[in-house]
C-alpha cells in the first residue's frame, strides 16, 4: 500500500503566466483553468500535473521544496541559456560550488537545472 503523487500545487500572483513559462519550460501542455486555478501535464496526460493556485500574498523566504529539472537533447549550457531567455534568473541560496544550476522562476520560486542529459 502507498500513495501516488497526482499533483504538485505551486502558489502564483499570476497562474496563468506561471503555468506558461512552466509548460514552455517542460514542454507540457495547459490542461485545465477554472476559478483562477491553472493545471499543466505532459503531452500524454500523465501524473504528476503541475496545479498553479491565485495568492495575494508574495512569495517569502527560500522554497521548502523546490523542483529540478534535467536537460533532454542538449547540454546543460545550451539548456541554461534556454531557461534564461524564459525569464528565469540565477540565484544564490547558499549552494556554493556545484554541478547544478539555481535558478528562481519568474514569480522567484527557485528550481534546480541539473547536469546530467535525459533522452
């Protein structure tokens, strides 16, 4: 017995511009919107969905979780460069050296762009 994760719920000012950039950045598609609320998924539908929810408040302090993301038919650079050219930012929460990349998305949630290639 176990749970399967459906879901990812991300706070936005703007859940319509958040899903964007996340579904440019995965490559996914704007699945559902009702009520303000903005859910993306895979091109095939599968789990987990990523939910984008209205706050009014604006994000503070460092992510509790955070997501990372793997370059698929590039380098890690070459998808770097990608990602800035979205609107994400380097940022510094205290990593120090290391093979990955921080970066905060456009609202300032902060994700990881890891080195290893998928596909």
């Amino acid at each position: 017995m176990g749970s399967v994760l459906t879901e990812v719920v991300i706070d936005a000012g703007d859940p319509e511009r958040l899903a964007a950039f996340w579904a440019e950045v995965l490559g996914w598609e704007h699945t559902e919107a009702e009520d303000g609320v903005v859910e993306i998924s895979g091109p095939d539908g599968s789990r987990p969905t990523l939910i984008f929810v209205p706050v009014e408040e604006a994000k503070a302090g460092k992510n509790r979780v955070h997501l990372d993301v793997n370059p698929t038919g590039c380098d890690q650079d070459e998808e770097l460069a990608r990602l800035l050219s979205l609107g994400a930012v380097e940022v510094d929460v205290g990593q120090g050296e290391q093979t990955w990349f921080v970066l905060a998305d456009i609202e300032g949630n902060e994700f990881c762009l890891l080195r290893t290639r998928v596909g």
